[in-house]
C-alpha cells in the first residue's frame, strides 16, 4: 500500500515549476493535470504537435525532486533522436546521448537526465567501461529515458528490480502512445509490452501517455487496454490537434518518381538563388532510406556549385551514424543547413521550431503518421505549409464504374483498400476540405483560418517547376534518334570501345563547364547542367558518332533552349573529338591485332595432345605379349595419349 504523501500544487511551487522551466506561465490546462499526476492518477493527453505536451513529464517531475531530491522519472519514446530531445530541452543537467560519453557537460538546472538505448548502453560500456543501468540505481541521474526494446531487455532488468529504484520512482510518462496499436505489429513492436510494466512496478505510481494522433474511436480504446489504463481511473483530456499556421496544400505527382530525377520540387531550390538564405528551410520526408537518397542527390544537383559543398542540403536517416545526425540537427536548428531528406525517424517529437515547409513526399502508411510529419512545421506558430504529395492513383476520377479501362478499375480497387481518411485528405469532398477532413477524423471543431488549404487559400506558394528545369532533365528525345551514320565513322559500341567512350563523355562535360564558365552572368551560381542538362549530355556521348554535320547535331539536340547561340562552336569540337578519338581507336586496333597475333602463334607452338578412348586389350592379347600397361584395369576403356 502506497504510504506517500500526495503532493499538493501550492502556489510557491508553481512559481519554482515556472521558473525552472523558462516558461511566462503554464496553460491551464498544464497546471490542472500536473495536480493530478501529483494526485497520483493516470492521466491521457491528445494535443497537437508542439503544444507542450511534454510539460506533463517536467513539471510533475520537478515537484517530486522539490519533495524528494532522489525522486525519479522514467519516460519511454519510440526513437534515438526523441529521447534525445527529452534529454537536451529538460530542465536539468544534460548527459548529451549522441556525444561521445566525456564528462557530463551542459549543466542547466536539477538533476541530470540520461537516455539509455542499445546505442548509448553499449558506448558507454566499451568507450569507458561505463554501465549506465548502475548508474541509474545508484541515484545518479533523475530522468531515465529508453526505448520499448530497452525497457523489455534483459539489461534493464536490474533497474527495474532494484528495490531503491523503485522506492524513488513516481512517474511512468508513454510519449506517442499511438503506436501501440497503430503500428506496434510492424514498426515497433516492442511498444505492445509497455502494459506488461505496470504488473512490475508499485500500483500508486501515476502514467501518462501523450499523443498529437490518437483517434477519439476503437484505436484509443485499445491503446488504453493496451497499456493497462482502467476505465474510469484516469484523466483524460483532449485539445485540438489541429495547428491552424499550417496551411495544407495535398498534391499529386505530374512527374516519376522511381528514378534520379524529382521534378515534382525541383521549385524547393530556385535557379535564381544567390546564396543558401535564399532557400527556405524545408523537411522533406520520404519512406525509404532509398528513395531519400535519390531525392537527396537530385537536390545536390540544383545548387549552385558554391554551394555543393556547403551543407545546405543534408540527408537524415537510420544508417547514419548517432554522430552525424546530431551533426544535421544541429545545422538544421541554426539554419546552416536549409534542407534535409529524413526517413522516419525525424517523425516523432523531435523540436525544430522554425522549419517553414514539410514535404510528405509520397504516401505514409497512416493518416496518423502523415499527421505527425507535416506537424514537424512552423512549432514556433508562425505561418507554415505542409505539402503532401500522393501518385496519381491515389486521385478519385468522376468515371461510371462500367466505363472504367481496365488501369483506371485497377487504380480504383487500390483506393478502395487503402486508408479512407488519408483518400479524402487528398480527394476532399466538393462542400469539404483537407482541414475539415483533419478536424473531423480526430474530433476538433472545422475551422477555417487565413491560411486554411489548398481550397481556401488565394495565394499558395510557388510549387510550379521551372520550365527550363523541366527541359533540362526531361528533354524529348526522339528527335535524332532516327539518325544514321554516314559511314565516315563506326558506332564506339563494342566492348573494346569502352575507354573511349568514357573519354567522350569527359571531354563533353569538360566542354560544357568551360563554355558555361565562358558565357555565364557573373552573379549566376547555376552548375554547368543549367546549360546542358546531364540527360542531354548522355544522348551526345550515345550518338556521337553520327555528327558528321552540322545538320545532324541540330537534329540530335532539337531540343536544346541554346542550340543556336552554340551550335557552331560545339560542332567544331565534335569534329575536332571525332577525329582524334578516331585515330586512336585505329592505332588501338592495331595494338589489339598484334597482340591476337601474337597470342596465335604461341598456342600453335605447343604439341596438342588428344585422348581418344580406345578398346581395352583381352586376355589373349595379354598372353601375345601385348598386355594392359601398368596400373590400368582389364576390361575396362582406356586412352591413350597421341
């Protein structure tokens, strides 16, 4: 039985809490259900990204410490990177989770605060023959935060078992406690077990669980059963989800995306920029590690070539290694870095106030996740945009069933399977809008602010692709495809060709850059490609060899914007390459038929030996004198060397 002292929220204490957490004030409603948890009653949180849901863990925390200065909190976050935030925004000294583990730095106010996960248990074990768990039991820090696969390890069992540490805990805070249902069969499972730490620690120690998209419906009553929340023994409050400075522009992709090329947000760097200021910080989300790769390198192609190797455009993702996230997340903070490709990982909790624009770019698995992504943008409540694209698919056609093709009646069984809520995200109803779908599914009252969506909003960013970019990296390529050689030089096509064919797309790229630097404005720090895209590159070194006029180049880059300012002065340097890559190929051949020859020669001065089977000799013949050589059997085929 629970013999502590409930703690009473006096008026002193608020003002300590206050304080300590370098907040004005506390909303009311995060001072009503502080009382609570110091009560010691369970307590269920759903709120809108960024609205402070974390108070809930801090201040209830702190008013244990100002009772009991040995009082511990334990708090339970899905990934690396939101632990870490819990450590580096709690109001007490920092163990920075990413750093290597040197001496404890960053002192602010309190206790200290430590995240243990397989990442930092096992450093600190091996960097400095540390062991975190001990550290925790012995009382050294006052906020324990760990992943649902380290909660249910045997490494942390110790902790859980140890009678002090159990003595001194007073709260279990569940931050994105959705994802015990919502996607604990696949993306965390671990996250179903949390329930089963309830039966292993004292009854009168208060949980809260916080969500910005847990569904007032069949999922939440889960989540609570889940979890072991009672009916009727816990407090539940619901603010609005809905963050009314984002505005919501859903989208379709015009342009594919399985490729290297994303025209789609090629508009995210503009050709006019002159420095990385010039950029707005964007978060791009993309589902795979891959996909974020691809788009991360098609971005890197849009800068100007100063800025290549400038950090502006950085990916963020589980591969990278716990030192260089940290590296992206503080160049995204200070704005350094203007643009980053995450997967999911940058999805759940992690504060980056100021980020302007969030890029969904394709279909999340959940309208909860998609929620949680595009409430990455504008923290600090100032205006913001949340552009979710979907494929074209995804879009509802006014169509009879009957007249279907057979792709559109595909396309329809694909809506009807997929998540009906992120369908009408992108096909909202005629009377409707994307917001008002958000509003309803997750129980807030529609409204429509200034910025409201892609219905309601006059003036909408620039998402248009530039013209020229869009010719640059998807040129029409039938034009000189039907050209043929006209004998004066032979394709560089065969496997012996393959040296020249790497020298001529050197030479093209070389010609370009030089050009480019030639003719180019001197305030433009567009790359050589803004001239002659890369595709069209390609298509010259292919059919290089049929530029034997003038008449043929033009046919071959028909679609080049510049053609005529440059094509006398790229024909001479087509001729001029063609003749010297023609003259060494020849004397190439040449080396190639004497070494053939050479190699002839020497197979023809060596004996060639033939095994043919002949007939085994019989007894007869052994007893003419004529018997089987040593060591071969009778009655079997033998050979015999000619």
């Amino acid at each position: 039985m629970d013999t502590r002292k409930r703690l009473v929220l006096t008026d002193h204490t608020l003002s300590v809490l206050t304080e300590k957490l370098g907040y004005p004030k506390l909303q009311d409603w995060q001072v009503t259900l502080t009382k609570h948890i110091l009560d010691g009653k369970d307590v269920v949180l759903t709120a809108g990204t960024g609205c402070g849901k974390t108070t809930l863990l801090f201040a209830p925390l702190l008013a244990f410490r100002l009772e009991d200065p040995m009082a511990i909190g334990l708090s339970i976050t899905p990934t690396k990177a939101l632990g870490r935030d819990q450590v580096c925004r709690s109001p007490f000294s920092v163990v920075a989770i990413l750093r290597p583990f040197q001496e404890r730095s960053a002192m602010l106010k309190g206790i200290p605060a430590v995240a243990i996960n397989e990442d930092t248990a096992s450093r600190a074990s091996s960097n400095e023959h540390r062991d975190l768990v001990n550290e925790a039991i012995n009382g050294e820090y006052g906020l324990v935060i760990v992943s649902p696969e380290m909660l249910t390890s045997n490494r942390f069992k110790p902790l859980l078992n140890n009678q002090k540490f159990r003595d001194r805990l007073r709260l279990v805070f569940i931050d994105e406690c959705h994802l015990v249902e919502e996607q604990g069969s696949d993306f965390r499972p671990r996250y179903k077990e949390i329930g089963q730490l309830r039966h292993r620690l004292p009854s009168f120690i208060p949980w809260i669980a916080v969500s910005a998209t847990l569904p007032n419906d069949q999922t939440f009553n889960q989540v609570m059963v889940s979890l072991g929340f009672n009916p009727g023994c816990y407090i539940y409050n619901h603010l609005p989800i809905d963050n009314p400075n984002i505005c919501y522009l859903p989208q379709f992709f015009e342009h594919p995306i399985s490729g290297s090329t994303f025209l789609d947000i090629t508009w995210l760097i503009p050709s006019t920029i002159t420095s990385a200021a010039d950029i707005t910080k964007s978060l791009i989300f993309c589902n795979t590690i891959n996909l974020g790769t691809r788009v991360y390198r098609f971005l890197q192609k849009l800068l100007p070539q100063p800025l290549h190797s400038n950090e502006v455009v950085l990916p963020y993702h589980s591969l990278i290694s716990d030192e260089g996230r940290l590296h992206v997340m503080e160049r995204f903070r200070s704005g350094a870095t203007r643009i980053v490709v995450a997967s999911d990982c940058f999805t759940w909790g992690v504060d980056v106030p100021d980020i302007r624009q969030v890029i969904v770019f394709d279909l999340p698995s959940s309208f909860s996740k998609l929620v949680q992504q595009i409430g990455r943008a504008g923290r600090d409540k100032e205006q913001a945009y949340a552009i979710t694209y979907a494929p074209p698919w995804v879009k509802d056609i006014n169509k009879d069933p009957d007249d279907l093709t057979k792709r559109e009646a595909t396309d329809l069984h694909r809506r009807e399977k997929m998540c009906q809520v992120l369908r009408a995200w992108f096909n909202p109803p005629l009377t409707s809008c994307p917001r008002e779908v958000f509003c309803i599914h997750f129980g807030d009252k529609p409204s429509h602010p200034t910025n409201c969506c892609i219905k309601h909003n006059l003036v909408l960013p620039n998402m248009v692709p530039e013209q020229s970019r869009v010719m640059a990296f998807t040129p029409k390529r039938t034009k000189g495809s039907g050209l043929r050689s006209d004998g004066t030089y032979a394709p560089f096509a065969t496997k012996k060709d393959g040296l020249l064919r790497d020298a001529i797309s050197d030479m093209i790229s070389t010609w370009t850059r030089r050009t480019w630097d030639e003719v180019r404005k001197k305030n433009s720090l567009l790359p050589p490609t803004s001239f002659l895209s890369q595709e069209l590159q390609d298509h010259l070194c292919e059919r290089f060899h049929v530029i034997t006029s003038i008449e043929n180049l033009s046919s071959l880059l028909g679609d080049w914007p510049l053609l005529e300012q440059h094509k006398t002065r790229l024909f001479s340097f087509c001729q001029e390459a063609l003749k010297g890559l023609d003259d060494l190929r020849k004397e190439m051949r040449e080396k190639y038929e004497v070494r053939d020859r050479e190699e002839s020669e020497m197979e023809k001065g060596h004996s060639l030996k033939i095994r043919i089977p002949i007939q085994p000799k019989t007894r007869r013949d052994e007893s003419e004198g004529e018997g089987l050589e040593d060591g071969e059997p009778p009655k079997k085929r033998r050979c015999k060397e000619l």
